[in-house]
C-alpha cells in the first residue's frame, strides 16, 4: 500500500524533462503526449503559486549534431543526422514559464550529465525532486538514475510521463522506479502539494 505523500515545499523541485516540440510530436503511450503535457502543465502552476522550483529540462543540439555523444549502437538516438528543425528544442507552450524558472539545456538523455542542474539544486538546499516528461524509459529514467546515486529523493508522476511503446513506460514504472523513489499520479502530487 501506497504510503501518504508528504511534500516538503522548501526542498522539493519540480523537473520536467523534454517538453519541447520536437520530441512532443512524436507518438507516445500509454499516455498521449497531450495528456503528459496537462498533466506537467498542472504541476508546473501548482509549483509556481506555492513559489517552488521549477526545472524545465530540454535536449539541444547544434545543427549538424556533432555536439553530441556519439558511440556506436545498434540504433542511432539522434535520428538520421539530418538538420533539426529550428524550433525543435522550444519548450511546448502550454507550460506557462515564469522568470523563477530554471531552463536547463541538455545534450545527451539525461539532465545531469554536462550541465549545471545538481549545481543548482544543491544551492538551493534541494532534497526531493518529482520528476515527469517523455520519455520514461530514456530521458526521465536516466535523469532519475543520476539523481538517485546523487542522493535525491524522488517522486514519479507516472500520468505525467510516457514512452514510444506501452511496454517500454511499464518496464520503468514497474521495474526500475520502485527501487529509487516514489510513484504517484498527478492528483496525488497536487493534494501533497496543496495541503
């Protein structure tokens, strides 16, 4: 059984990863995009009215690409190597930034590897971290992977989250996120929040 959720609002940050309009058009399950972008679009005000942090992570690249890690695979991450379009690394509109916000720009899956956001959350004596955003299985998994051996705690807020297939989002929620944080839904993380 699910144990209450308790939030402390000083220390807890929210992290949204990869909202952004490349990757948001992209097919998602079990959650449709649309419905993960609700979702995180709801945590993000709850965040802002109760004044707490809100980390908006994106993927970036330089046009050709090269700016990324690149080691041989069986399949290519970063798709065909042709140009990305202009906007593809835009966050999606409906989450409603505030100048609070922290944008983080990211080159590989996840948010800690080369950028600034431990840094950041460490500064501001941040000890939990409720994570969503697509896709579970690569870019929220290995953010949270990276925060659990950081020593953050960690809230998933599985509906506020999705991947290219059903099988790949429940592998994660089922397997792996169980042992390094908490799963809750959206409601959930709101009522923790607004009490």
């Amino acid at each position: 059984m699910d144990k209450t959720l308790t939030i402390n609002k000083t220390k807890t940050a929210l992290v949204v990863i990869d909202l952004q309009k490349g990757i948001t058009g992209r097919e998602a399950k079990p959650h449709s995009s649309k419905q993960v972008i609700e979702n995180a679009a709801r945590l993000l005000d709850a965040f802002h009215k109760n004044e707490m942090l809100v980390f908006l992570v994106r993927v970036g690249s330089a046009p050709d690409q090269k700016d990324r890690l690149n080691p041989e695979a069986e399949v290519s991450w970063a798709g065909s190597g042709a140009p990305l379009p202009a906007d593809w690394s835009e966050l999606v509109p409906e989450l409603r930034t505030e100048n609070s916000d922290f944008i983080i720009t990211k080159k590989q899956w996840g948010a800690f590897y080369g950028t600034e956001i431990d840094l950041e959350l460490r500064r501001r004596k941040i000890e939990t971290i409720v994570l969503c955003g697509i896709s579970t299985n690569i870019g929220v998994e290995s953010t949270a992977r990276f925060a659990y051996e950081y020593g953050y705690n960690q809230i998933f807020v599985e509906d506020a989250m999705s991947s290219q297939t059903v099988e790949e989002h429940e592998h994660t929620i089922r397997k792996i996120f169980p042992r390094i944080g908490l799963i809750r839904k959206t409601e959930e993380v709101l009522s923790a929040i607004n009490n």
